[in-house]
C-alpha cells in the first residue's frame, strides 16, 4: 500500500498506546481487592473488560478517521477511544469514577462518551449499531463527507439490532462501516457454537452490502480494508462490514478463569501479537530499530503513568452530583 | 370567532409536527407507514407531501433499529421524532429506548444530549385485544430519563407537541387513540377543540384542573380525562362536585397540584387505563399518603385495568377498562361510604 | 410432481375454503360500523386483516402437515389456522368474541390459539418465530418426527427476531420451515423500500440455511418447495426458508385506504388469482367441472354459514371472565 | 446437627435447578455462558457436566430468539428455564417476555400453558453503573401473567426456585448478586445459610417475616432484606424495635401479612433497590393507604433509587443505592417525627 513511515509509526505508537493502558489498567484493577477477591473495592470497582490483543483492528479502522467521525464501541471500548485520540488523563479519571473523568465519574468503564470525539459506548451488546446507523443518518442529511464507525464483537453479531441496522444502512445507502472483532469467543462462548457462517462477511450479501475478513493481528491488513470502505462510505457509496479476525489476550473480563479455552490456544496466539507483527515489520524495513521502539514503549509508560496519577489524586463527585445531568 | 379555529386531537399534532419542522430544518420523522399513510394514526398526515421523503422517512419493521438510529441522529445533533405505531411493540425497541435513549446524557455525565421524540399510540376500549390496546405509560415513568407526555386535547396535544420537539431530553409522547378525533374510532366530541394557528408551548410539570370540583378529586390522564369529565357531569347532577386533574404530563408531575387539590377534598380516586398494581395508581395514591395524609377522609381509591392482559371481547374488555359508569361508581362510594 | 386428485382436490378445497370464510369475515366486519366508520362497533370489533389472495401459500405449505406439527402465525393468520384444518366455528365464534370461541373471546382475531393443532398466533410482528424454533427445539429433544412451521411477511423478515431465530435453528439443526409470505407489502411499505436484498431467499445463507423463491400464487409450486423443506426437516437435516411471492386483494386491513397502491397493480395480480390458477390446470387435466367447482364453492358457503351461525347466536363470556384465565 | 447443611444462595439454586431436572426430563435450561462458564452468577455451577449440552445449553446473544425458543418449548410441553445474564438485558428480549410469555396463557382462553422460569441477575453496589446494576422488578410486577419472585436467602432460594420450575405459568426468579454469596462479590455472611439437602417448595404469595419488630415496618425484597436486618440491629440498640418483612414475591403479593403488620406498628417504611416512582414503593405505600389508613401514625416512607440511572462512581452509587446509614435514618425520623 506504500504507507508513509509516519503513518506506519503513528499506527505503531497506537497499538503501543492502548496495549499500555491496558496493562497499567489490568494490574491496578487487582489492588485493594485481594486476597479474597471483591470486586467492589480499590481504585478501579466494577467490571473491566480490556482490550489487550486486539490493538491492531481499533488502530487500523481509526488511522482512517477524523475527529468529528462518529465512533459507537461496546463493552471493550478503551482501544477504540485511544484510537479515536482521547486524552489518557480523562479516560483515566473516568475509569476511576473521578469528578475529572470524560463524564463525572457517571459512566465508568464501559460507558465512554466524548462529544468531541463523536465517540460513544456501551455494556449492551449490540447497543451501538443502530446508533453508529443514526449518526450516519445524520450526516447524510447533513451532506457532509463525515462516516461513521461500529465496533462490535463476533457476538453482537447473533443479537438482532445488528440485523435491523445492517437492512437500513444498505437500503438508505448511509456512510457507515460495521466492524466485526471476531476474537472467537463471547465470553466463553466460541464463534462455531453461536454463528452459522464461519464469517460475518459472509453476511453482507444478506443485505447488499460489501464485506470483507481480514487478519485482525495484521494492523496493515485492517488499515488496507478500512480505508477502502471508509472511502467509500466517503463517497456516498453506501455501507460496509468488516470482519477481523483477532483474539483477546487477557480474560473476557478481568477474573474470567478462561477455562473454556484449549490448552495452549492462547500461548499460540499471542505469537502472533500484532505489536510485534507490525514492529519486526517495520524492523525488517528499517524503519524501527529496538532503541526506538523502548523509547515508544517508555513515552507510553510515562504517558499512563501522568493519566494514572492524575486519576489518583482527582477528586471524587460530590455524592449529591448522582441527581445531576438526569436531563438536559 | 377569531382564533377559535376548531381541530381534531389528531390534526393538532401533525400540525405541531409541521410547525417545527418549518422551523428548524434538524426536525425529521422516522416510522412505519408515516409516509404515504401518513401514520396509521394520522400523527403525520400530510407531511410526506409537505417535506418530502428525507424527512418524512418510512421506515422497515424494525423498531430496535430505527428507535436506536434516531438516537444516534439525535446524539449527532438533529431532533428526531421516532413513532412507535402502538406502544404495544415496545419490546422490540425497548433496548434502545431504555439503556440508551433514557440513559446517555445521564451517562455521559451530562456532556451528550438526546434531543427526541418517540411518539406512540395507546389505549383500548375497541377490541384491539391483548396486543393492541395497552397504555403501559407507568413503564417508562418508572424509567429514569425519559419525559413522559400524554395530552388528552386538541390544544395541549399541540403545545405539548411543540414543547417536545424543543426539549433537549428524550420525550416519550403518548396519544391515546380515543382522543384523537379520527374519523374510524368511536365518535368523542372532546377530541375536537380549539386549537391557535400559531406555534405555542405549553410547560411540562403543570397539570390541568380540567374541571373544578370540591367533593373529591380525580387524577387521570389521556381517555380517562374525557370518561371522568362525564363521569363528572352525572355525579354533579347528583349533588357530588368532582375536581377533574388531567396530569398532562408524568415526568415531571405537578406533586403541588395534585396535594392541594386533595387538600382540599380530602378524596381521591385515581383513573389509570393502564395495569393497576406497580403502575401510576399507585405512584399516585402513595404521594397522597405521604404529603396529605391527615387530610384524608377515605383510603386513596384506585380504579384501573385489574392486572390481567385487555381481553378481545366487548363485554370483557369493557369490564376492565374504566367506563363513566364505574367512575361514577367509584366516586359516589368514596363519597358517601 | 404426480399428485393424487385426491391431493389436489384438496388443495382446491381448502384456498375455496378460505377464501369464502375470508369474503364472508369482511362482509359481516361492516355490519354495525357504517355509515360512518366506528372500528369499534358491529358483531366484529377491532382491527381486521384478512387473507384472500394468499391462499395458495398457506395451503401448499400445511398439505404437508399433520395436526401436531406446531405453527406459528401472523396478525393475518385465518388462511393458515383453516388449512392447519380448525373447525370454522370455534374460529368465528372467537372472532365474534364469543364464550364458545377458541379463546372463550379473550383472543380475538389476531390472537388464535389451539394446542390440539399446535397452533398459535399474534399480533406482534416476528413474535411467532422464535417461538417457532423452540417448538422445534422441543421436538427434537424428544427426538420426534414432528416439524415446526413458521409463517410470517416479508416486513417481519427486517425484524431483529428473524436474525436471530434462523441463526438459533441452524446452529442447533432444528426441524422448523420459515415461510415469508413476501406479498410485496408491510402494511404500506413496499418491500423495494424496506429490504435490502430482492428475495429474502438470498437471505438463507447468512445462516447456512436452504433457501428458495417460489410463485405463492400457484399452490403446486408451493406444495413442492414445502414438501422438501419439510420432508428434510422430519429427516433431522435441519432448517430450510422458503419465500412465497404473493399478493393480499384486500387492503392490509379492512379499511385501509391502499393510497400506496400503483393504478391497476392489484387488478393485475387478481388475474393471478391462486384460485383459478389451480381450478383451471385441473379444469385442463379433467381433473374437476365446472359444476364440482360449483358445488365445491357451495360446500364452503355452507360451511361458513354455520360457522356464522354458531358464533352469532352463542353467548358473549360473562364480563366476570375477564378475571379468568390470568395463571394456570 | 443433621439437617444443619449451609449453602450460598446461589449453591442452593444451582442445586434445586439440579434436583428439578433430575425429577423432571422436561426441564432444560437455556442462556449465555451458563454450559462450560456454569453461569455468570454461578446458578447453573455444575450442571453442564451432569446433565450435559443437550440440556444445558449455551446459546448465542440473542435473547429474543432464545427467551422466545423458551416460550415456544413451553407451549409444545417442555419446561425450560431461560437465564437472562442481567436484568438489566431485559430490553433485547422484552417483546418474547411481555407480549408472548406474559399473555399466552391468558389469550388462548386458559388453553395453552407456558411453563417456565427466566432467571435473572439483579442489583447493584459493586460499581457496573447504569447498564449492569439495575433491579426493575417492579416493571415486571406491572405486567400481567407472569410471576415474580425475589429471594434474599439459600433457603428460600432453593424452596422458590423449585416451586417455580413446578409452577405451570412464566416466573421470573430474580436473584440479586448481592446476596448468592459468590467468592468474587463483596462478603456476606446473610448470603450462607442452612439448606436442607432434600428437595422442598415454598408456596407463592407469603411473605417472609424475616426479624418481628412493633415499632414500625419495613417491607423489602432480596439484598435490601440483609440490609434491613442489619439496620433493624442497630435501631433495636436505640430502642427501636424494626419488623422486617421480605415479600419473597410481588406477584402474588401477600397483602394481609403487609396490612396486619402496618396494624401493628402503624409505621412503614418501604426499602427498594429499584426506581424510585411508579414502582414497587408506590404499590405498597398504596397498599397500606388503602387498607390501613387509620391505623397510620405518620405518612408511609420510601427508600429507594430516586429516578436517576445507576452512576457508576462509588460515592454516587452510595449516594442512590439505600445502605444501611439511611435505612437506620429513615426509620428512626419515622419513629420520632
Ligand atoms: C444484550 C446483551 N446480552 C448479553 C450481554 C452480556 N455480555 C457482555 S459482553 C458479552 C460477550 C460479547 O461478545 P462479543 O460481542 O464477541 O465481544 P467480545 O467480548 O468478545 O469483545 C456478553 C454475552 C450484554 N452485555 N448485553
Ligand atoms: C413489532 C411490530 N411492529 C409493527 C407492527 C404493526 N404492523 C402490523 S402488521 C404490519 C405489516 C406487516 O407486514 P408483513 O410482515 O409483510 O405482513 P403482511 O401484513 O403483509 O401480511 C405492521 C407494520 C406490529 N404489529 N408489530
Ligand atoms: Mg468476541
Ligand atoms: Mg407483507
């Protein structure tokens, strides 16, 4: 595709970035709550669903979009959110429940919003499809050149808000990419138990629609399919799907006991983990070297390490504030 | 008369529609049969012809899809109006509406709005059965997030309308289709009114003391309004002065309007056409209890649909959904007994 | 296809059958609501969709059936519950709302029930198939022969429960037919401006499941293409969806304005009436005379006579029933 | 002692559904991640293994496909019971739950029966904010045709759960993930208790009076019971004597144990982890203004979420979900004020 090196370092520093946050994010989710796990105590309570392993799908589709380009994402939303630029800081602070958090402290982990961003997400599956379809509604009526972007899981991809707005994406020719993560599994629940094609691209023909799978591992991969149906979404050509294939590196959920996995699945896969992939890469073509790369890893470290400690010592919501914002 | 221009429940919502929809060009309708057919309840006659296809969009049957798309449009900064035909459908749409149309602002710590109407048809009283004839507004009240607006006139439908559409919240917009003055339901003279040309709003959180009274007060919305106003009528030929309260709107509700009118009553009958228990009556009676209680001459009375799906058959059907003749009824026993 | 007369007659029969029960149903639905229109009045409250036109897909389809095979329906199902073989008067009595309906009058026209043939139906589009796949799910957890049918419209198949019921049956090879009744309109949508594909046959492979386009205005077509489907189906070999195009010759329900029709469409497709397409091939093969056909009409007009009979003179429920029937 | 076998909550409904389905070869059960993974929330720990993929099975995220596979297995004769991994979910499946589920029974004239249980995860207090916490029974009790069940304890888990499954109508058996005693939750002690190893039913319609009390009632469901309780202990240090009743279910609801004890202590308070308006507060407030007005000495209280999403921050949480601190207050200010 003859990438410029900016652009594939920009790709790499993303990946690096996200994968980062996650793992800063993953050990700091443990403190406070063992040695009896409870998963109500320390800094970060709740759920948490981290991106790790599936970096190079979030970067490769968000290479490719603009600030105002609406983004919908799903439970497993902070790769897509780092794509899309968002300030690690806010993130952070909102991950913790801070006063300083992108909404408060009211929303958490699974429920990013940056209006800035035209970037939102949520813990329903399937929840965001149709309204990634609306925002593309929007923009059409609007005539911009804006697109608009669904992230969703090989699960989502059974629930029937994906069928409803893949129909009205394609009958009302909108500027909206869906992208399918196929990390082969929902939660422990393997792709060949719940889906009756062995691809969701197989699926855009049911509604006339292009689709394509591509090696999620492979950010060039995505980014290459990315931009060709986010172009065309661009040109007022209508809708596309995406599958990736990738895989999640860490559990469904932080204390998933993984034991619907084969033994040594994961091990192969993270042989192929999509960092490396792009970074001997980028290696190989001189584009890189180690040095460099520890420097990449070493602006990401203290990058989290800033979001981190200003989530630490941000404030949390007055307890009154949880009757705010009900309207508008 | 100037300004007494006379208009069907039905015909003052589309003209609200249309209003707004002059008046700011982010205003779009999105439904099943709105289009050519102008809504199954006529909520949009006319304005295919008016504003064309982009705006008037027909949607597929796929409440989920096109109930989540307006609140990505709305998220993206236009003012969708959505109709969900019958609020019977609900359940295929309820996601959208629930986890994400009542919830993102909240969600989003107040930096995202929702500015949408999702207008739908309610009510029965003409054998439309289990499917077809629920009112379920306590449900979405019962919801966090969503203003709930059910106009039982000509001129509140349309200020209430306008009000809506302005809103920068999710509405949920209710007309029961008893008052909508269509020329195929059941004849009601008070789905006929007066209604100004001009645009106007009326507030939310501000019932209607639709009739004066001091022997005892209804509390009611949509169809039930009318049936109480006549069920008013014969109890005042019997001495027995009512105070009808059309509540207008249930989030926000007028909690002030409604414990003074009862303040100074000292009775109370709620008349709900929806399901009675863990519904409005309910809610109703217990804000009574809590902010009148010493004023109370009788228990708070609950006349509303008795918990069982509404039945096809007329006599069945009729003896589920309130009827002048029981609130009558229920008016005279909570006065003399 | 080598059918029997026998067979054929039958089929004969039955669209007769239908089609008289269907005209008399919107003749008597008048009675009391004129002259001007009050939906609430007459011996036959409430909304009213009826079947006329379609005959031929209900009864090619339910030929192959035997009373306990279970089908779901529609809000326009009198054509599938007569050809399923229900007695005339239990069914009008339930539509007159009559205490000797097969609701005792608490369903009504949309809401027609019979365990005895494993009947049922709604009010709610796409309500009836994932209902559909379960009773398929229960027959073959019993390990039975038996086959679930579903019928539904062509607007019901851009439902999200459509999706999911079809990818439900294939992961879990079930016995259960869907038949989409693509009579070209959801209500006064026409399907080119609500589905993304032109047949929803295109659609069975999004789930791996056979799909086929028939003539739903010729009732062998019909015949043949459920015959497989369901032959397969009693094999234990899984799901098949077939797509009947064919048209309703009375608005979508009684008073409904048909403003969306094209001049003279309908006129056109009466000349296809399922009816006469069948009397003549059998007029042609010898098979029936004009004065069998005759008689045959006259039979059902006799038929349905004391159907209307029985239900007008039977008695409403006691209102009190209303309370009844709320839990087993 | 014999007999003085302890289990959680959620040990106890994964073996009464074990228990059942050992009986009964009709009974299967259906949901996400509930075969290898054993359930989210643990309620069908183990069965994967004894009764293997045919009846346990995973299924897709398709819950209006696989809730309405249930209903349509339960109308052909079978007895399945379907998990909704979260209420919260509800509103992908709720036109199978309230308009196929709910109203079969009732349509078909009492001819057709659906016989199954949906089990689902309620509740809130462990920071899954406004998508995961949720409670809304209430907005299930609103609806006709289906039963409503709330255990709060390992023992009226396991009694409940069977009687539910040996029930011949739709139950909804809500179990909160605050009270199944699950390793990974916050500890409590009240989410372990003695449960006898045979198998044993608790009919419907009774509540429970968890703790006898005379100075005032609190009427609560599933965790807010064991926070009741541990209120009831530190009031009863002030003077203050709290009965404690655990409705158990709300449809059916046990009016007269509610009213008798209202009688008694002619004090109420309602403790509720759902919404606040429209919702089971208003119900039972209503309740005890209809049949107990005279015998109240102060207004009916509620506690409970006021009409705003689940936020997810800790101190908002805190701030919405009633705890015992508030429990305690609201009931000393009904006694004193
Ligand atoms: C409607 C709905 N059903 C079920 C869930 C519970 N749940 C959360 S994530 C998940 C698995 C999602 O799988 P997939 O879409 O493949 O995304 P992944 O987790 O693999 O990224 C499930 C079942 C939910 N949040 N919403
Ligand atoms: C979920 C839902 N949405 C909308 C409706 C209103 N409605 C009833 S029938 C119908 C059209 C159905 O079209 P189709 O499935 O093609 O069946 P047909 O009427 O043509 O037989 C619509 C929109 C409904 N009953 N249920
Ligand atoms: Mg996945
Ligand atoms: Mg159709």
């Amino acid at each position: 595709m003859g990438l410029s090196k900016e652009t594939l370092l920009n790709l790499y520093d993303t990946m690096v970035k996200i994968r980062t946050f996650e793992e800063r994010v993953g050990e700091m989710y443990y403190e406070g709550k063992l040695p009896a796990f409870d998963i109500a105590a320390g800094p970060i309570p709740g759920e948490m669903h981290l991106y790790s392993g599936q970096e190079a799908v979030a970067t490769g589709v968000c290479a490719n979009l603009q600030p105002d380009d609406p983004v919908t994402s799903t439970h497993r939303a902070h790769g897509h959110l780092i794509a899309k630029g968002e300030d690690l800081k806010k993130m952070m602070a909102e991950i913790f429940g801070k006063e300083t958090g992108l909404s408060h402290g009211k929303g958490g982990h699974m429920h990013l919003f940056d209006p800035n961003l035209h970037f939102g997400c949520g813990g329903i599956v399937g929840g965001g499809i149709p309204q990634a379809v609306g925002a593309a509604l929007a923009i059409k009526k609007r005539g911009e050149d804006r697109v608009a972007v669904s992230f969703f899981g090989d699960g989502a991809a059974n629930i029937g808000a994906f069928h409803e707005s893949l129909n009205l994406a394609s009958i009302w020719r909108l500027p909206v990419v869906f992208v399918v993560e196929d990390n082969l599994y929902a939660i422990s629940v393997p792709k060949s138990a719940s889906t009756a094609v062995r691809s969701n691209a197989e699926r855009g023909a049911a509604y006339g629609i292009p689709a394509v799978q591509v090696d999620g591992q492979d950010v060039l991969a995505v980014y290459e399919a990315a931009k060709e149906a986010i172009d065309r979404a661009r040109r007022g050509e209508g809708p596309s799907l995406i599958e990736a294939v990738c895989y999640r590196f860490r559990g469904h959920f932080e204390g998933d006991p993984e034991l619907y996995l084969a033994k040594g699945e994961k091990d192969k896969w993270k042989e192929r983990d999509p960092i490396n992939i792009l970074g001997s890469q980028l290696k190989a073509q001189g584009l890189l070297t180690d040095a460099e790369a520890e420097a990449i890893q070493a602006k990401m470290t203290d990058l989290v390490a800033e979001a981190e400690a200003f989530a630490r010592e941000s404030p949390y919501p007055a307890p009154e504030e949880a009757l705010e914002h009900l309207f508008a | 008369m100037a300004g007494e221009r006379l208009l069907t429940t039905q015909k003052a919502i589309a003209e609200a529609i249309a209003q707004e929809m002059e008046r700011d060009d982010r205003v779009f309708v999105m439904g099943e049969d709105i289009g050519a057919y102008g809504g199954i309840f006529g909520a949009t006659d006319g304005l295919l012809a008016k504003f064309g296809p982009e705006r008037i969009m027909d949607t597929p049957i796929s409440e989920m899809g096109f109930i989540g798309a307006a609140v990505g449009a709305a998220t993206e900064g236009m003012r969708p109006i959505a109709e969900l035909m019958f609020v019977d459908f609900f359940g295929a749409a309820m996601d959208q509406i629930y986890n994400h149309m009542a919830k993102i602002h909240y969600m989003s710590g107040g930096r995202v709005k929702v500015p949408m109407v999702l207008m739908t048809a309610i009510g029965g009283s003409y054998s439309d059965a289990a499917q077809h004839s629920q009112s379920l507004y306590a449900l979405f009240a019962h919801t966090p997030g969503i203003k709930i607006v059910i106009p039982s006139s000509p001129y509140d439908a349309k200020g209430l309308m306008i009000q809506a559409i302005r809103d920068d919240s999710p509405v949920m917009y209710f007309f029961h289709k008893g008052v909508l003055g269509l020329g195929w339901m059941t004849p009601n003279p008070r789905a006929t009114g007066v209604v100004p040309e001009e645009p106007y709003t009326i507030p939310f959180g501000q019932a209607d003391v639709k009739r004066e009274g001091s022997d005892l007060t209804i509390l009611t919305v949509a169809l039930m309004v009318h049936r109480s106003l006549d069920a008013a009528e014969q109890l005042a030929e019997e001495g027995i002065n009512a105070e009808v309260i059309d509540l207008r709107t249930l989030v926000p509700l007028d909690r002030e309007t409604i414990v003074n009118s009862v303040k100074k009553t000292h009775r109370v009958v709620v008349v709900d056409e929806d399901y009675k228990s863990f519904g409005m009556s309910g809610e109703l009676a217990a804000i009574v209890a809590e902010d009148a209680l010493d004023y109370l001459d009788a228990p708070p009375k609950r006349l509303a649909v008795p918990d069982v799906p509404i039945p096809y058959s007329r006599p069945l059907e009729q003896y589920v959904i309130p009827t002048v003749d029981r609130i009558v009824a229920a008016a005279r026993e909570l006065v003399s007994g």
